[in-house]
C-alpha cells in the first residue's frame, strides 16, 4: 500500500478529524498544512514528542495501547500549561506498512483523540525504523499559562493523582517476578496506568489562576521536581508519607513502592504549587499535598537533600557508556 492509501484508510477517518472542537480547525487533512483558528485572546500552546522503540516503550506491546499512549503523553504537555487541547500531527515511520498493526494503531489514537477531544489535522508517514512523532496544538487565554517558574516560599507542593502506578505496570509489561499474587483487577489497572495514562487536561484549566507554578510528572517525582525548583528558583520540600498511592501497588513491599512513586516516571499527573489560600477553591479535585515549598534550592525528602536528578534519564545510559 502506498503513503496516500494508507494515509486514507487508516488516518483520514472522521472518529480522528472531529474528535476535538470543529470550531478550531478551519481545515484539516488533505491539503498541503493545517489551518486552526484559536479563539480571541488566546496564545498557542506547542509541544512535540517522539517515541522509539525500546527507549519509550517496550519491545512487547499491543498497537492499540502504544498509539493511545503515544497521544496521551503528548496531550498531557498541553494539561501541564493549562491549555485546552486543540489538534495534533502524526510523523509515523514504520518498517513495514502491516495493515492488521495499522488498524489496530489507528483504533488506538482514535480512542485517546475522543477522550482528550482532539482533532488529528495532518502528518507523514515513511518507512524506517518504528518512531512516532506527535505535536500537539492547544489554546490558553493570553496571560493565563501554567509555567514552572513562580513557585513562591509558603506555597503548598501538590499533586493531581497517585504515584508509581505506571512504573509498576511497566515491571508488569516486562514481566518481571511479582513478590505475591496480583488479583486481575489490580493487573489490568495497572497496565492501564502505563499503557493509557489520561491526560489532566481539565485539572490543568481548572489551576489557570491559582497554581503558582506547574508541569506533569514524566520522569519520576524527584527529578520533574528538581525542574520545578530550579525554575522557580526555590527549594522544594516533600514528605514521604503524603505521596499518594493506589492500593494496587500495595501488593510490592513498601521500599518498592516509595521507589517507584519518587523515581518511577510515566506517571503523567500534574506536580504544582499553590498558595494555601488557593486550596479551598479547588473543590473536589482529588489532589493531594505532599509538602511545601520554602526558600532556597533543589528538592528535599523527610528533611534530607536529594542529590542529583532522581529520575529517568533519556540518554544517560548511551551517555555513561
């Protein structure tokens, strides 16, 4: 099958093209580029991600889960700013053009665009070694951004959601030996936090205004915080008791479990400051205070200094070798 078929059969379809807002795109694919239309007194909001094989994701996986979580992880640059997502591109280079893993690929990223509500409005495809490459395109009103910098000495260190569920699921996907018996619901949670992570997108709209300062969590706590921190130009303080966690990580021993909400990654919940008056106004959004931010640098657990990054490291292993 040539580009242009595959392009129609499996990326031209209407479930991808008006899954988000049609007043935003005034036109789609088909032509040459894309034409979005923001609303009055918005700014753009951009992020690109690319996602290789066997560095962003598993050797083994399912093409439906991996184009779910290929947009999901993008989506969530989006909900860390506050923007309101709007429409993607998909730079997809593939080793073969296998129709039964394109239409499960396809299945997948239509999926995710319907929960996160947006619109695929163009890409290319090519043959090469499996890479998929997404930029997303949201809107926020001009001033309103979440950005990492603005953390101030006082303010209260929260996150949107529980820790270390998706490391979990990786060691899962892996298959690595599991320390007591995992029930089937437990399982399928946790494969689903790695597999098709949800992006906050609605509790990024809802901090515009409040936050201080702001960004999702992708390479592990300690190391997403140091960025914060630097940024802002502040120390921040977390306690090890209030990290959030889901029972189904409960069935790994504590040590485990601490590890992997501090150092895990892929968690793809937001990590923000906020002034403690802001709290109340927060409602019922199931966020949770794991310390505060005070003066001076770097990030600190139970007291004690972290010492270098923490986290997740793209390229540290070709790096040190």
């Amino acid at each position: 099958m040539g580009e242009f078929g595959l392009i129609g059969r499996y990326f031209q379809r209407a479930v991808l093209q008006q899954a988000g807002d049609p007043a935003a795109v005034a036109l789609g694919i088909g032509d040459d580029a894309a034409l979005l239309e923001p609303a009055p007194g918005c700014q753009w909001v951009i992020s690109t991600d690319s996602l290789v094989q066997g560095v962003h994701f598993p050797e083994q996986y399912c093409p439906t889960d991996l184009a779910y979580r290929a947009l999901a992880v993008a989506v969530s640059d989006l909900a860390a700013m506050g923007a309101r997502p709007l429409g993607f591109t998909l730079a997809l280079t593939l080793p073969t053009a296998d129709e039964a893993w394109l239409g499960a690929f396809s299945d997948g990223l239509a999926q995710c665009a319907v929960d996160h509500r947006i619109s695929l409005i163009g890409g290319d495809t090519t043959r090469g070694p499996l890479n998929i490459g997404i930029s997303v395109y949201g809107e926020v009103a001009r001033g309103r951004a979440l950005r990492r910098s603005g953390a101030r000495p006082g303010d209260l260190l929260c996150v949107g959601g529980p820790l270390g569920d998706a490391a979990a699921g990786l060691a899962l996907v892996l298959g690595q030996p599991l320390p007591a018996p995992l029930d089937e619901a437990s399982r399928d949670y946790l494969l689903a936090r790695f597999w098709r992570p949800r992006a906050q997108c609605e509790l990024g709209q809802a901090l515009q205004g409040l936050a201080s300062a702001a960004m999702d969590i992708s390479d592990g706590l300690l190391q997403d915080a140091g960025h914060l921190a630097r940024a802002s130009g502040v120390a921040l303080h977390i306690q090890g008791a209030d990290l959030p966690s889901a029972p189904a990580l409960r069935h790994w021993p504590a040590r485990q479990q601490l590890d992997w909400m501090l150092r895990g990654g892929d968690d793809y919940v937001l990590l923000f400051s906020l002034p403690v008056a802001a709290l109340a106004q927060l409602g019922d959004w199931p966020i949770t205070v794991i310390g505060r931010v005070e003066a001076g640098q770097g990030v600190w657990l139970d007291g004690q200094p972290i010492a270098g990054d923490g986290g997740y490291q793209h390229f540290k292993e070709s790096a040190d070798g």
